[in-house]
C-alpha cells in the first residue's frame, strides 16, 4: 500500500493549495460574497468555525476590544518603545515590533492571566477576600488589577465600556461582575488599584464563551488553557504602534536620546 512520508509540519487553519486559499475550509471569495468581517475572521483563523447568527455578540466584542485597545497613546511603554526605534531611523516592522515586545505580564498581556485567576476563584467560590489574599500569601500581583494612570475616582472609559456591553447584551456576567467585586476589595485597599483593560476583557470573554453554546467546557478550558486572549491586545495595539511609526516618520522626528537630567546616576 501507499506509505505516507511523515510531514515536518501540521497546520489545520489555512489552505493555500486549492484555486483560492481558505480560512478554516471557507474560501477567500465565499468571505468577500457573503460580507464577512474582520470578527469572522478572526474566528475562523483562531477558533477554526465560522460562528452562527446567534454569536454574533462574539464577534462584536472581538471588534469592540479591537477598536478600544488599538492605542493609548505615546507614554505606554509599547508606543514608547516604537517611537524611540523609529527616531533611530528603522523601518516600520522594526518600529512595529520593538513595541509588541513589550507586551507581557504587565502592560497588555495580562488578559489570559486575569481570565485564568478570575475563572478558577470564581469557580473554586473564592470571596474576593480570599482569593486576593491568597495572591498576596503567593507573592503574585492580581492579573487585570491595576493601573499606573487610572484610579477609583478616574475610572478606565474602556471598562466602564466594555462592561456595559457585557451587561447589556450577554445573558449572564457572573465572571464580570466577580471581576468588579475583587476590584471593590482591592480599591478598598488602595486607589490605585482598579480593574484594568486586561481584567475586563478576560473576565468579559469568560462570560463570552460560556454564554456561545458554540464553544464546549473542554475548549473553553483549551482557549484559556493556551491563552488566545492576549492576542487581541496583540491585534488591537499593531494599529495604534504602526500608527506611531508613521507619526514619528512624517514629523521626521531626530534620534532620541534621554535627557541626563531625568536620570539618577547613582553609585
Ligand atoms: N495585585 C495586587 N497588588 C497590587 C497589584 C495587583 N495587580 N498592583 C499593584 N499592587 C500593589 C502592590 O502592593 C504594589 O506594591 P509592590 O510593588 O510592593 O508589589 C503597590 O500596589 C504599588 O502599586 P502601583 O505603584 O500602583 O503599581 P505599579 O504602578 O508599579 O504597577 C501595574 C501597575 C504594572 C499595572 C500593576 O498594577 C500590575 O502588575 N498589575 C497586574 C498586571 C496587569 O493587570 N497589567 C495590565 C495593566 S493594563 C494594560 O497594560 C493595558
Ligand atoms: C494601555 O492600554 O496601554 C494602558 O492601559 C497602559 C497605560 O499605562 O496607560
């Protein structure tokens, strides 16, 4: 019989073999007929299905995250980071990608963390006490808690936004409303310490995925498990960091250099 040479790679997302490619076995111009739009894609490509009708509040929040996190301006340390490279004079995927570098644990990519923390409290019946508590006793700091700028008396637009979407919209946000009660704990604590961007959308994606019949409890646990979440940061801040580029490019910006007086040299 036919002996099959063992491949080096396996990809089941895209195939780009056929007349046209398609994205999760949906061909490019079925996409174009049908107007499908950016959150359709996203899902085909990350979540491999097209979602039906009744998601449709999927793929607008997906949108929606996209849209209030493509930028924040120049102080964040992603912006910062690209403005810097581009006044060095490279080139835009240089620029780009010197400040998705920094995405990480604690600017932007805390989103899979703060759904994972929120989801096993939640689901272990932790009161927000405990679970905060029990953070501090291991010496880890509340994924999706906290802000350098934002504050109890100066809320974050984007979560009062997002959350008002959830509570309109999804039929339950048992892990949003978790959410906004650790928060009341830690602000209770400290002012500083509110429910961040991150924190809303891990903790409104849980809600997003439980309430989709299309997703199972395993693939929820695998979406959380592998952490697709922080990619829409990803996503959402490439518009704003190439944004930057562009900015820096066409003001034809000099090279950076940070100022002495903004530096304590210290023995
Ligand atoms: N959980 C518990 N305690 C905290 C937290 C937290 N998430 N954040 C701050 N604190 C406490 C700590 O006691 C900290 O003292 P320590 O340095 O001894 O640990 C004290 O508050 C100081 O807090 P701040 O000065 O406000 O913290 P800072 O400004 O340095 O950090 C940051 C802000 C990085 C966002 C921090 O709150 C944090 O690590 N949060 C968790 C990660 C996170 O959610 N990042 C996403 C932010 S949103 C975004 O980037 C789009
Ligand atoms: C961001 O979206 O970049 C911010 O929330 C981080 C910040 O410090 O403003």
């Amino acid at each position: 019989g036919k002996v099959r040479a063992p491949t080096h790679i396996v990809s089941t997302i895209c195939d780009d073999r056929g007349d046209e490619p398609t994205y999760a076995g949906v061909q490019i111009s079925t996409i174009i007929e049908k107007d499908y739009g950016l959150g359709d894609v996203i899902s085909l490509l990350w979540f491999k299905r097209s979602l039906p009708k009744y998601c449709t509040k999927f793929i607008e929040a997906c949108i929606m995250c996209i849209i209030l996190c493509a930028d924040h301006g120049p102080c964040v340390s992603g912006a910062h980071n690209t403005i810097v490279t581009s006044r060095a004079g490279k080139d835009l995927v240089s620029s780009l990608v010197s400040g998705l570098l920094t995405i990480g644990p604690r600017f932007g990519g805390a989103i899979d963390d703060a759904a994972r923390y929120f989801k096993d409290a939640y689901d272990k019946n932790l009161t927000p006490y405990d679970f905060v508590e029990s953070m501090k006793k291991k010496g880890i700091r509340v994924p999706g808690i906290g802000h350098r700028i934002k504050r109890g008396d100066n809320r974050d637009k984007r979560v009062e936004l997002l959350q008002h979407y959830g509570r309109t919209f999804f039929p339950s946000v048992k892990y949003m409303e978790y959410a906004v009660r650790v928060e009341s704990y830690t602000l209770s604590k400290s002012n500083t310490l509110v429910l961040n961007v991150d924190g809303a959308i891990g903790s409104l994606f849980l809600d997003l995925l439980a309430s989709c019949a299309m997703f199972s409890q395993q693939e929820i646990d695998e979406i959380v498990g592998i952490g697709y979440l922080n990619g829409l940061f990803v996503l959402a801040r490439t518009i704003g960091l190439i944004g930057h580029t562009f900015d820096q490019k066409r003001l034809k910006q000099p090279l950076y250099r940070h100022p002495w007086e903004d530096v304590l040299y210290a023995k």
